[in-house]
C-alpha cells in the first residue's frame, strides 16, 4: 500500500527529527562520558592519611555525585543514540548482528547507570543522610569497586556494542563505511585494554567514535528532506 503525499511528508518529517535528536545525542553522549571520568579524580596510590584527607573534603565526595549525573546522562544519551540506530530500515537485512549490538547497549547502559550510583554513595551517606565518612579499607574498596564498573563492566559493554553496531553498518549499509570502520578500531582497542585492566584509559576512544557516527547518520537529514 502505497503512502498518500500527505502520510509520507509526515514520515520524512519523523525521519528528519529523529535523525537531528540522534546527531545531537551522539555528540552529547561524548561530552557526557568525558565528564563522568574528568569531574572526579580519587587519588591513586594515596596512603591512608591522603584517601582520608581527599574524602573529607565536601567538594570531592560531591564530585562524585556530579560524576554520578553524567554518567546517568551518558546512559540516556547513548539509548537515543541506539535506539535511533536500530530502527533504521536497512539493519533489518542482519537481525543477529542487530539484537546482539541491541543487547551490548542495554548491558552499557545498565552499567552506567550503576557506575552512577558507587560514585555517588559516599556523598549520599554522608553529607545527606549524615552518618560518620567509612574507614579507610571501606574508602578503598569503594574506589575499586567504582574504577572496575566503569573501567571494566562499561567500557567492556560499549566495547562490544561498537563492534557489532560496526559490523552491522558494514553488512547492511546503516551509515558510512568510513564510520563503520572507524568504530572497528576503536572497538578492536578498547576491547584489549579493558582485557589488559587498563578500560577506564579508552574514553577519548568511545567519544571519538560517537562524534564519527553523529557526522556518518547527519547525511540522513539532507537525504530526507
């Protein structure tokens, strides 16, 4: 059955709309992800008197919380991104290389939203529920258990998730093969760092490669008009 000129003006508006939200979530997501890891910095092999004295201060345990804000904002941003993404008719050609970059974004998301979360606990307990700063064994573990959810369950996740989006663009045309394999790369590399324990260092990665795919989708926005 074939669109009245009305139904399929109303279509491409749609498209172009949804394009633009997409090209604006890709390029927010990367300034998002670099401020969840650029507005907190716990000291790395501090003594106990130094992890103490950086957890007393007010202004750090609340960078903490504001880390924990864009992380939650990268996890938003990068669900309108993917979801964008896989709706795009084309991807339909490849519907394993689909679900399973559908499922990495929602195991990257999930992640995010928990790395949210441990890097705003300290802060929650203490400077709005009032209860006494933890030892410094439980500070430790804390930090650790914070760098390992972003470091390795997220950056592994969204590692995973620009492969197969990466492939999937290759096999079904969904965007340009320059930024398909572009995010091959980027995806190949943060893969072997979080392997090698050192994923938290492959942020610059995962933004250049969000930034390639705003610029590879944009193309839609003339081609829909």
């Amino acid at each position: 059955m074939s669109l009245t000129p009305t139904t399929q003006s109303e279509h491409e508006t749609h498209s172009t709309t949804a394009a633009k939200v997409a090209v604006a979530a890709a390029i927010l997501f990367g300034a998002a992800m670099f401020l969840t890891v650029a507005s907190v910095d716990v000291p790395r092999d501090a003594t106990d008197a130094e992890l103490l004295d950086w957890w007393q201060q007010e202004r750090n345990r609340m960078s903490g919380v504001v880390s924990g804000i864009f992380a939650i904002s990268a996890a938003a941003l990068f669900a309108v991104l993917m979801s964008h993404v896989h709706q795009i008719d084309v991807t339909r050609r490849s519907l394993t290389w689909r679900s399973f970059a559908r499922a990495m974004a929602a195991a990257f998301t999930a992640a995010m939203l928990i790395a949210a979360a441990t890097r705003s606990t300290i802060a929650h307990q203490v400077d709005f529920l009032d209860q006494p700063l933890p030892g410094v064994d439980t500070l430790r573990y804390a930090t650790a258990l914070n760098y390992q959810v972003l470091g390795l369950t997220a950056m592994g996740a969204l590692a995973l998730t620009i492969l197969a989006t990466s492939v999937l663009a290759l096999r079904t045309g969904a965007f340009t093969r320059w930024a398909a394999w572009v995010g091959l790369g980027c995806g190949a590399a943060m893969l072997a760092a979080v392997l090698a324990g050192c994923g938290i260092f492959t942020v610059p990665l995962a933004i250049l490669w969000s930034v390639c795919v705003g610029i590879a989708i944009r193309p839609r926005l003339s081609n829909a008009n």
